[in-house]
C-alpha cells in the first residue's frame, strides 16, 4: 500500500510539474512581449523611439539573447549558465535595478524600473523560468529559421530538387555568426529566396570537413554548391545586412545559370 501511495505521488507531481512557459506566461507576460524580429526591434528602439511597438518591457527574445550573451560565462556548459541565469533572476526580481540589467541601455531607456516582485515566484518557478529563458532564443531561431540539413543530405536533396546548397559555416561563440542566425537568416525575404533556390546545411567548422576540397575560411562563412554536387559556385567569409546577404543569394544564382 505504501508502495503504491509513493508511486502516485511520483506520478502526480509528474504530471503537475511547473513548467518555464507557465511561468513566464502567468507572471511576466503581462509585461514582456514573446518573439518579435530583431529587425522589427531595432527598428523600433533605435529608428522610432519605441513608437512603432509601444512595449512595456524587453521582449522573451532579448531578454534570452542578452541573458546568454552577458550573464556566466556561455563558454561553460548549459547547466552550469541556467545556474548564474537563475542567481542573476532571483536577485533583480528582490531588487530591480536598471544600472544592473543585461539587456542594452539604448533599449531599456523607454522602460520604468520594474517594481519588486519579492516573494512571489518559488525557487521551483525561477529555476524553470531561467531555463526556459535560457532555451528560449535558440528555440526561436530554429523555429523562424530555414531547416538546415547535414551537407550530405544537403547535396543529395540540391541535386533531386535542382537547388543550390549553402553551407554555413560557424565555429561555436563566434558572435558574428550569431548575429547572422538571430538578425538576418531568420529574416522573411532571406526565408523566401533561400527556401525558392537553395537548400541549406549548418556546418561547425571546427570538427567538420567541408565537402570538394573547400579551404576553411573565417566565419561566419558561406560556401555555395551547384545542384550536381561537383561545382564550387562561391565561397564568401563575414557577415552582413539583410540586404547584403540577400545581394550576394542573387549574384550566386546568377552564377549558378552560367
């Protein structure tokens, strides 16, 4: 009998665990916005003044990006960031303080300092609410982004499918890399031009090798195969705008035709 009252309040507490989107959802929501593109963003703050969006509070987004970027150290493991995201959370929800916020001043200048909210999240709550704001931004990128492919299934679905593969090449904490997959690859002009002619693969440059023979280049990189799967098209290092990389998509197409 007690065997099987353990197991039910096993299952139970299973079932009825907190979630970081309950979370988020019931007690900063009212505030904080979910996704909206870093474009939409800095269009907003830095060209209109916050007059384009009327926002309250930084958005899930921003909040995940500049967690990530300035809280812990993110060269350590996962587990060991969500932990200095989860200190750095219950301290300013004790004591808001915008000199000690990581979400840029040029942003958060259209905000009032949040009040206390002291006491009223657990321990339970700000652990999975750090970890879920912790996911949050690569969750988005995945979700707003192109599928990417392994290089091998990249050039077998090219040369079904009569696209150009593009390799993206990253090596990991490379921040303009970042800052190419969170400002212009999730992009919906980029999503469409890439979707239309191209099929892309995300390579770690570090531990992969690039197919043809291709020489490594600084990253971020980008490396562009015609549909045979035998014809280097383009091999181009650095990042760019919006309309710079959709600029550079249309001189490799052109190259492709030839």
């Amino acid at each position: 009998m007690k065997m099987v009252f353990t197991l039910i309040l096993f299952f139970s507490s299973f079932l009825f665990a907190l979630s970081g989107e309950e979370v988020f959802d019931k007690k900063c929501a009212s505030c904080h916005s979910y996704y909206i593109p870093q474009s939409q963003l800095l269009s907003n703050f830095l060209e209109h003044n916050n007059t384009e969006l009327h926002l309250k509070a930084p958005t899930l987004n921003q909040l995940s990006f500049a967690f990530k970027d300035k809280v812990g150290n993110k060269r350590e493991d996962a587990e060991a960031q969500k932990m200095y995201i989860e200190e750095f959370i219950a301290d300013y929800l004790d004591q808001p303080d915008k000199s000690k916020g990581v979400v840029s001043k040029k942003i958060t200048r259209y905000f009032e300092t949040m009040p206390s909210m002291k006491g009223q999240l657990s321990e339970e709550e700000i652990e999975v609410l750090a970890s879920y704001i912790y996911d949050y931004s690569e969750n988005m990128i995945i979700q707003h982004s192109v599928k990417r492919h392994s290089v091998e299934e990249a050039l077998q679905i090219a040369k079904k499918e009569g696209k150009i593969v593009l390799i993206e090449g990253y090596i990991p904490f490379c921040p303009w890399c970042i800052k190419m997959d969170r400002e212009v690859m999730v992009n919906k002009k980029v999503k469409e031009v890439l979707n239309k002619d191209f099929v892309l693969a995300k390579a770690n440059l570090l531990i992969e090798k690039l197919p043809l023979g291709m020489k490594i280049l600084n990253t971020p990189s980008f490396y562009f195969i015609d549909s045979d799967g035998k014809t280097i098209l383009d091999m181009v290092e650095g990042s760019g705008t919006v309309d710079e990389f959709l600029t550079l998509l249309k001189s490799v197409k052109q190259k492709a035709k030839h």
